[in-house]
C-alpha cells in the first residue's frame, strides 16, 4: 500500500508543472541571420514580460556588420556595431511596444518587433504564438 502511494505521489510530483517565480529574471535569444535569401532576426516577433532580458548575437560565420536599435534611433535601445560572434543585451523595464532595426540591412528586412507586457508571469514567446498572445492582450504592433 505504502509503495503505491510513494509512486503516485511521485508520479504527481513530476507531472506538476511549476512556474518561474515572476521576479525570476529570463533571457531570450534572437539570431541575427545572413542568408542568400537575405538579413533577418529569428524570431522576428516576441512577446516578453518586464524585466526580460534579449540577446541578439551575430553568427561567428557571417561577414557583415550589424546593429540592433529601435526605430527612432534614440533610447531605450541602440547596440554598437556587430561583427561575427558578436552579442548585444538588453533589458526591457518598461511595458510597450519596441520596434526595431538593423542600421545596416533594416531596408531589406532585417526588421523585429518586441511586445513587453506588466504580466510577469507570462513566459516568453515568439512567432505566430507571440502576435496571437500580444493581440488578445491589446498589444499587438499596429499595422503598418
């Protein structure tokens, strides 16, 4: 009797799932792509909460220059130039909507969107997931 309790017990142990505790600090990644189809950030599109950390990093195999900076090209963010194996960080502190660019390729598509949202407790996600969840939160990017 005793055994089969300590196994269920086990057993509902592991197939529990608990979250990350929300002051839990996370860090996303985001590839900075140089194919011959052309430059873009993979994901293009995620949904972060606050205090969410994103790295982009430049593949130690690509020859190009890059950057990282929001579309007005002051603040919150604006990374140097990045050269191959290169990464940039930065911390989100504040809800919005943050698009951003590469200086060098943004005008062939090396375009990204990120979502910050005050919900700590929402995991990061990215693509098509990432738009549903910003648009049933009201926060999807506008259309443009």
């Amino acid at each position: 009797m005793f055994r089969g309790f300590a196994a269920l017990a086990l057993l509902a142990l592991f197939a529990v799932q608990v979250p990350a505790p929300a002051h839990a600090q996370q860090v996303v990644s985001v590839d900075i792509v140089n194919t011959p189809a052309g430059y873009r950030f993979a994901p293009a599109l995620l949904v972060v909460p606050v205090g969410t950390t994103v790295s982009w990093t430049v593949p130690k195999n690509d020859p190009m220059p890059h950057n990282v900076q929001n579309e007005t090209r002051v603040g919150p963010f604006i990374s140097p130039t990045l050269n191959a194996g290169d990464t940039y960080s930065f911390t989100f502190t504040e809800a919005g909507t943050y698009d951003y660019r590469c200086r060098f390729h943004g005008n062939q598509g090396q375009v990204g969107t990120i979502v910050v949202s005050n919900n700590t407790a929402l995991p990061p996600v990215s693509g098509v997931r990432a738009f549903l969840q910003a648009l049933t939160a009201g926060l999807a990017p506008a259309a443009k």
